[in-house]
C-alpha cells in the first residue's frame, strides 16, 4: 500500500522537547516545572507565526499526561495517552481553534465540559489564536480561569498578544517565543533532505531560510514545494525562479554599473524587472538584502557565512567597489522608499530610486562633505605644523636639552604655539577657507535637489 504523504511540517514535528530547536529557555522553564511539579492553570504561548507555540503546547500537555516519561519529562510516545494526542483522538487534550470557535457558545461548551474529570491527570484545552475570540467568550473564559479546578489547564497560543485581554494576560504564565535564526532553519532544512535522500544546493537552503523570516514552518512549507515540484537536485537558480527572486548576477551588475555612474543602466535595470512581471515593492527588500550583506562584509566577513564560496566571492569584489559611507546611503534612499510608497510602488517610483542611487557615485552625503571639511581643516593645520617644524629644528633640539621638560608640556607649548600660528594662516588664507565654504555649499545643493 502507497504511503500516505505528509507535509514536511508535520512529518518533522518534534515529538520530544530535546527536538525543539530556538527556544531553548523556554524549554528549560517548562522542562523544571515538569519536574518539580510546579504547573501553572494557564500558560500563554506568544510568537510570530511557524516558530513551536502549538508544538510546544501539545508537548506540555503529552509529558503532563504521560504515564511513562523518559528522563523525568519527555513525553514517551508510546503511551496511550501520548499516542492519543499525537493521533488527535484524546478526550482529555482538547485542541480548539480561536480563529474559527470564537464566539460566547464555543467558550460555553468548555465550561460545559470543565466539570468531568479527565481519564488522566489532567484535562487540558489548547486554544489556538487566542486573541480570535470574541469579548463575550473572552469574558466567558475569564471566569473559568478565575477559579479552575485543580486538574485543568489551559494552554494559549497566540500571535498577537497585545489583543489578549490584560485580564487574561495576568492570569497565564506567558512564554514568548523567538523567531528562529537562519542558522538553525538552514541545519534543520539540511537535516531533513539528508533524511528524504533529497540533494539541496547550500545557496538554495540560505534563500529559502532567508525568506522564512525566523519561521521554521514556512521553511518546511516551501522546501515541501520545492521537492513536489522537482525531482532532481535544487540549486539557487531553480529556488529563485520559484520564489520570485531575481538572478543575484543582475545586482552584482548592478554593482559594476554603480560604480561607472551609467545612469542609463535604472532604465534597463528596471525595465528588466517589469518585463520579468516581479512586484516592484518586493524588489526594492530584495536590493536592500544586497547591499546590507555588501556593508556587512565592510564590517564584519562572517556574517556571510552561509553564502557558498563563489557568491561570496562575488559579494567581496562588488564590497570593494563601495565606501562605507555610499552603502549607507544608499540603504537609506532603498528604505525612504519603502515607508514613501508602501501601498502604490509604481515603475517610475523604482527608476526614481534607482536614479538616486546610481547618481550617489556623484552626491556626497552631508556625513561625507562635513568629514571632509574636517579632514581639510586638520591637513590646513598639520601643513603649517611642518613648515614650522622645518623652519626651526635647531630651536626644538636646544630646547630639549636646555630645559628638559616633560614631554606633555612640549605637546603643549607646541600646540599652543600652533594654534595661533594657523589661526594667522587662516585669516591670510581667507580667500582659500571660502573656496570651500562654497563648495560645501554646492554639495548641499545638489543632495538637497535629489
Ligand atoms: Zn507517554
């Protein structure tokens, strides 16, 4: 008999706490209270989307009514308690969901059956998106969270935590899960294709895991796809063309171009993506990843880590083209734009930006012009400093010997002396100080009209 298929999500649902992966403080905290039989009557489970809140709840709620643990607080799976809540078929783990049983008569029904005691330990209601509810059923709820016996618990998860009543709130012990890091989605992706015997290209994993934003679920969803759809082995290039994403090779020449100020070249990049039928607002996120791992690699190399050799490569020859300065600029113009047109990205809106940013080879920042200035300033000074220093080398020798001062007094004298030295020189210099009190002028000008 065929097998019958099940989604990766939950074909790779951890069965044990040991096989959570990211929340590893919240895995000690419940993991103690297990053990020291400290449970609480509520627990809310609070997160983004896909990152354990109901796999954590279920787990809870097996070790509670496990009539075998395994090293004091894993759930045994083998159980009949364990295997009924892993089959849904408990009576005493009731799984409710509050997107679609949100109103006063579904909350009655939990009241309803409050009073019959469980065949197990404990009777546990797991309420999947709490903040669902409605305010008659949330009220419904409060009552019986008041005073619950002693054998009831219930479980919250939710998304949004700030619509839960404050009255429920303080009545949970709360746990917030954090999304999880794409370190863990990519070794956890990695796993599970070594495990379906499925080849995936390192590149591809980084991608879809970037993509996730912490969410191991949809990882898992998308990689599900991605195998349905392919037999063969899965390379960046097919994870890009299924998810939209653009050629990575476009943005390196995209780099080169930059770097050669061919304004021409926001027209065909542009034209490009509206051909290929991309979302013009999802190609300027895609523009900031670029150049957020180009200004990572100006900081700190090993943040990159999950790119394989040759895009890496690729990112450290276009990182060279670039100041620190520039990249920041232009992160800055891609996310004006984003809060600029957040709802009507339109082609023009792109070529606008993509203008600006080809055109910042040219515009220097405010940071840029008052660094140079100040830059100027101190080669006027340090000027003055050696010719006087080459007028007068037999002076400083005697002085030394004459005298012998500590060196901080010497710095000082000397710098003292300087400093009326250049301020002569400046107002003599006048002419040359306003030069460029109007080229600073220009620059503003010209950032001012981008
Ligand atoms: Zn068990």
């Amino acid at each position: 008999m065929k097998e019958k298929y099940q989604i990766l999500a939950r074909r790779y649902r951890p069965q044990s706490f040991k096989e959570v992966i990211g929340q590893d403080s919240i895995v000690k905290t419940i993991k103690n209270s297990i053990l020291y039989k400290r449970i609480a009557h509520a627990y809310l489970f609070s997160g983004t989307r896909g990152t354990g809140k109901t796999t954590l709840a279920r787990l809870f709620a097996k070790a509670l009514n496990c009539k075998n643990l395994k090293e004091e607080t894993e759930p045994c799976n083998v159980c009949g308690s364990c295997t009924e809540i892993a089959t849904s078929r408990s009576l005493d783990v009731i799984e409710i969901d509050g997107a679609s049983n949100r109103g006063i008569d579904d909350i009655r029904q939990i009241n309803d059956t409050i009073g019959y005691s469980p065949s197990g330990k404990y009777k546990i209601y797991i309420i999947d998106e709490v903040h669902m509810l409605t305010k008659e059923a949330f009220n419904a709820l409060l009552k019986t969270l008041e005073e619950p016996p002693e054998n009831i618990k219930f479980f919250f998860a939710t998304t949004e935590p700030q619509k839960v009543l404050p009255t429920i709130i303080s009545r949970c012990q709360r746990f917030e899960l954090k999304r999880i890091s794409n370190e863990l989605i990519i070794d956890k992706l990695s796993a599970i294709s070594k495990d379906l015997e499925r080849e995936i290209e390192k590149d591809a994993l980084y991608q879809i895991s970037n993509f996730s934003e912490g969410s191991l679920r949809d990882a898992q969803s998308l990689l599900d796809q991605l195998f349905c759809y392919s037999d063969g082995k899965i390379t960046l290039e097919y994870v890009n063309n299924a998810l939209g994403f653009i050629d990575p090779d476009f943005f390196f020449e995209l780099d080169s171009q930059i770097s050669k100020a061919n304004t021409s070249f926001a027209f065909d990049f542009v034209n490009k993506i509206h051909s290929l039928g991309k979302d013009l607002s999802y190609i300027i996120e895609e523009l900031i990843e670029h150049f957020k791992n180009l200004l990572i690699l100006k900081f700190n190399a090993k943040a990159s880590k999950f790119l394989s050799e040759a895009i890496l490569k690729k990112y450290v020859l276009s990182s060279a083209l670039y100041q620190e300065e520039e990249l920041f600029y232009i992160l800055d113009t891609l996310t004006q734009a984003t809060i600029l047109h957040k709802n009507y990205f339109k082609k023009i809106h792109l070529e606008t930006v993509m203008l600006k940013i080809i055109k910042s080879k040219n515009v220097l920042s405010l940071d840029i012009l008052v660094k140079r200035l100040i830059e100027l300033e101190k080669s006027l000074q340090s000027n003055q400093i050696s010719n006087i220093e080459k007028k007068e080398p037999p002076q400083k020798n005697e002085f030394f010997q004459k005298q012998e001062p500590s060196k901080n007094e010497i710095d000082l004298q000397k710098v003292n002396f300087n400093l009326e030295e250049t301020k002569k020189s400046i107002s003599k210099d006048q002419s040359h100080y306003d030069t460029l009190v109007r080229f600073a002028q220009v620059e503003l000008d010209a950032i001012n009209k981008t």
